[in-house]
C-alpha cells in the first residue's frame, strides 16, 4: 500500500505491475536523457558569446532532429503496447467475480458459486480497530486464491465508478449497462487495497476496494463458510 511522502509506485503484486515498473523506469531513463540534454543545450546559448550569422538552414540537422524523436518515440511504444496486449490478454481464469459498483459500495458476485455474493462498505473510522487503515478498510473484502487467474467483471448500478487496485496492476471503468473485464494473477499472499478511480459523487472518496489474496485452501475454507452464511 502507499505510504506518506511516497515517491514511487507500490510494490508490485502481480507480473503485469512488475512489467508497468520496468516500462516507467525504461521511459523515465529516456527523459531524463532528453531533459539533460536540452538543458545543456539552454545553458550553452545562454553562458556562451560566440555567435554564428551563416548557418540559416541545414539539411543534416533537419533529418538528425526529425529521425532521432522518431526513433525514440519508437522505443517508447514497442514496449507500451506490449503491456497493452499483456493487460487485455485473458487466458483461462480459474475464478471470475463481478464487481458492480453503486454509491457509494462495492458489490461482489462470484459467478463461479450459485449463491456467493455480498456487498463491501467502508468501515467508518470510528469503527477501526489498531492497525486498520482510515479511508481504506472495508467490511467485507474480495478473497481470491494466490498465483491462479482472476477475471473481474465490472460494471456500475447508477453512475460512473472504476475499479482500481494499484499495487495489482489494475484499473477498470465501471460503466452503468456496460460489462468490462480485467485479468490478473496475484505472485504473493497480501491484502491490497485500492479505491474507487473515477468521481462519482459526494463520497467518492468512501468506496474502498479491499483483495485478500489467501493460499487455496484458505480461498475454499472462506467460500464454504461464505455458502454456509448465505
């Protein structure tokens, strides 16, 4: 999870997020190149009294400075798209949950048991106890079983929400009447939280999103007693 004064990203929970990490650290090297380098390129006109009246126009420096932005705009999206492919890219889930998102709560329905389903509010802070988070605990969170394929369906019941989990990888638009899909595979156990990325209204900010990932047979221990509750 985030931490005060953070800088970086969180800590990646799922390969897709450790590939977002290696592409911001590859695009974030090449602009600090470019930025160095256009910075010594204002530091010399400006300290510099040599001047040069005869140079109106040259053909070499014309293709230099249209065929390098080209090629460094080509190292940039090669690898944007491949994480592109990667995040849209849904094989054979081992579980699917559809999240539907009202104001100002979250709702989860595993399609893969009849009766498994529950709605996730906000625990008030008043209600926290030692060690909970403000803002971000909820009632009921989203177990899933550790390292299988996930695939989330969202949507929205009123007005526009997102389902977002950084430390995942993931970020989802819930659209009233429209179904999207996500996938992801969580590489550790934890608890990763997330909130709702879209503004939907007066508590936008009180719609956490709480994923436990557990080993599988604490996953099928939490369902059975879940289905038992139901």
């Amino acid at each position: 999870m985030a931490h005060p004064s953070q800088l970086g990203f969180q800590d990646a929970a799922s390969p897709v997020m450790e590939e977002l990490l290696h592409f911001h650290d590859h695009a974030l090297m090449i602009v600090f190149l470019i930025s160095t380098l256009v910075l010594y390129i204002i530091v010399a006109m400006v300290t510099t009294k040599l001047t040069n009246k005869f140079i109106l126009d040259s053909q070499e420096i014309e293709i230099i400075w249209t065929v390098l932005p080209a090629i460094i705009l080509i190292l940039i999206a090669l690898p944007s798209l491949r994480i592109l492919y990667l995040m849209d890219e849904i094989n054979d889930p081992h579980l699917t949950i559809k999240a539907m998102g009202h104001q100002w709560y979250w709702s989860y329905e595993y399609t893969d048991y009849e009766d498994l389903g529950f709605d996730s509010y906000m625990i008030p802070t008043q209600d926290l106890t030692p060690g909970q988070f403000r803002l971000l605990e909820a009632d009921h969170r989203m177990v899933i079983p550790v390292e299988s394929p996930v695939r989330v369906l969202v949507s929205a019941e009123d007005v526009l929400h997102s389902w977002a989990v950084p430390s995942l990888g993931v970020k989802m638009d819930a659209v009233p009447g429209r179904l999207n899909q996500t996938a992801f595979i969580t590489s550790r156990p934890g608890v990763f939280y997330g909130q709702c990325s879209e503004i939907c209204g007066a508590n936008h900010s009180f719609m956490p999103i709480v994923v436990e990932a557990v080993p599988l047979e604490h996953f099928e221990n939490w369902s059975s007693l879940m289905l038992e509750d139901a």
